[in-house]
C-alpha cells in the first residue's frame, strides 16, 4: 500500500476511535441506565468534564458501588472506557461508572493529568486534580445513590499515578485504589488512613521498568523504584503482616498481603508477557501494544471492589 494511503487509514482510524469524544454534554439528570453521557462540572475557575455510565436495571432505590476510572497520558475519558470494556464490567456487577477527562492544550485530545512529578501540561499549570475527584464523587454521591463503603479510584499509567497520589493526599475519599502500570508519584506520601490497593504490572513493561530506572535518579526513591517498592510500601502502610502470600500460575504472579488493619487488602499482580497496555482490554490505536489477553484487569478491580468487607 502506498505510503500515502496508509496514513490516511491510520489517521481514518484514530479519528474513528475518537468518535465518541464528541458527545454534547448533558445535565445528570439526563443520565439513564444502559448509557454513557458526557457532563460537565465546574471546580474552581475551570469546567471539567467526565463520561457516566449507569448500570442497566439502574433505580433511585438502590445501592451502587462506583468507580472512578482514569485514562492514561493524552488520552480521555471517553477511550479508557473503550480500552478496558469497564462499561460491559460496570453492566455485568452493578456498578456506576465514571471517566472523568484531564486537561491538555488541544481540547478534548492529548488530555494530562497532574500526579506531582507528572505529567505534562496538568502538572506545568497545577492542575489540582485530586481536588477535581474529590468534588466529582462528593456531586455524584448527591445525585445518586452511592455506596459510600464501595467507592474505587482505579488508573492505567498517568491514571494509575494520580490514583496513588489521592491514597496519598485524601485517601478518605474512597475505599478502593487500583493502580494498573502506573508508577509511584515520587512525592512524600502521608495517607492518614489505611486503604485497599491492587497494583498491576506486566513483565514486559518498558514503559514503567524505564520509568523505575529514572526514579532512582530523584532525590525521593524510598519506593518509586519499582512495583515490589511500592507494593511494599502500601502493605506497611496499610499495617499489613511482613509475610506475603504468593499465587503462581502461567498467566500471572500474585503477591497478596494479609492481616492488613481495618480489614483493608494489599496486592501485586504481575502479569506475563504483557506490556504497557490495560491486561484483557483493547490496543487504544493502531501500533499500541497488545495486551495480554488471558487476564481481564477491569473483572479483577470490579470482584476486588465487590469483596470489601
């Protein structure tokens, strides 16, 4: 194929998965069980925007756990549903899902989030991104009927960075976190309470080990060096017993930490051969790496998030 028609196909392609970034924005009432909406909210001087989904027997009678679900760096809201099928997951356990979008120069493309130390044009502006989460559930826990005890924020890369720096900086605001191949934000780290993680890397990651590599080259490394760092940090943090259960099989190794105060969990989950993409979900475009397929990271957050006591 000429050179020339292959471009065309590739950018056909990305403007196609982008599609539904489009959306018009709606008020929250508008929101209806099976759909996935777009809104705004207004925090500080700015309008920030995220995508709601509702699960399909949705009433005002219920009870819903909720999820909090960050895209990676210069992605949106709208793709990270697509990426990790968490809309099918959130249908399939009964849970309300949200996809906030970072901020960037160019729209409702190349969206950044600020993480501390990371990244882009968030993190060059002060964005107050935790800030943002913390007023988006305390609007959605208004409107609807959240079960304040089963609230998770869960991340992929940037994403997963920024869900760490809330454990850190207001871990009240949620009961679960989820990190998938995101690295530890190299800033101190003071949460107040204990919290469940689940943590995700892939052993073929180039993204993070590179990531890990740079970190140890910061004047704060005590656990942005790796995913056992971290692992480990937020099993002592969460007062967890110093010995580890490990779970091996063919797909994955998982390290568990138990005896954890307030009946919280701690785990690592290395899948392998698997690079920097969300385990079990779709390649985000064309030359993306493709995941693993034979582990589903959204069913993992979404059974880990139904199973707090």
């Amino acid at each position: 194929m000429p050179a020339g028609s292959t471009r065309a196909c590739v950018l056909l392609l990305v403007a196609c998965s982008a599609c539904a970034t489009f959306q018009s924005n709606h008020p929250l009432t508008s929101a209806a069980p099976s759909e996935t909406t777009r809104h705004t909210l207004r925090v500080g001087k700015l309008n920030r925007s995220f995508y709601l989904h509702l699960p399909p027997h949705f009433t005002a009678q219920g009870r819903y756990p909720l999820v909090i679900l960050l895209h990676g760096h210069h992605n949106n809201g709208s793709n990270v549903i697509g990426q990790t099928k968490m809309d099918a997951v959130a249908d399939k356990y009964g849970f309300i899902l949200a996809a906030p979008n970072g901020t960037g120069r160019f729209g409702r493309f190349g969206l950044t989030w600020n993480a501390g130390t990371c990244c882009g044009s968030a993190q060059e502006k002060h964005i107050d991104d935790v800030g943002f989460l913390a007023t988006l559930i305390d609007t959605l826990k208004r409107v609807f009927p959240i079960d304040s005890t089963r609230i998770a924020i869960t991340g992929f890369s940037a994403g997963g960075m920024l869900a760490l720096r809330v454990a850190c900086d207001r871990p009240e605001i949620a009961t679960v976190y989820a990190n998938v191949q995101g690295t530890m934000p190299d800033t101190t780290c003071a949460a107040h309470r204990p919290v469940s993680m689940l943590l995700f890397a892939g052993d073929d990651d180039e993204d993070m080990k590179t990531e890990h590599e740079e970190n140890k080259h910061r004047n704060n490394h005590r656990f942005a060096t790796s995913a056992m760092g971290t692992f480990r940090f937020w099993a002592a943090h969460d007062g967890c017993d110093r010995h580890f259960v490990i779970e091996a099989t063919n797909v994955y190794v998982d390290h568990i930490a138990v005896d954890c105060a307030n009946g919280t969990e701690t785990r690592l989950l290395t899948v392998h051969a698997h690079p920097h993409a969300w385990p079990g979900g779709h390649k985000t475009w064309l030359f993306s790496p493709t995941p693993n397929p034979n582990i589903d990271a959204s069913l993992v957050i979404a059974e880990f998030l139904e199973n707090r006591p």
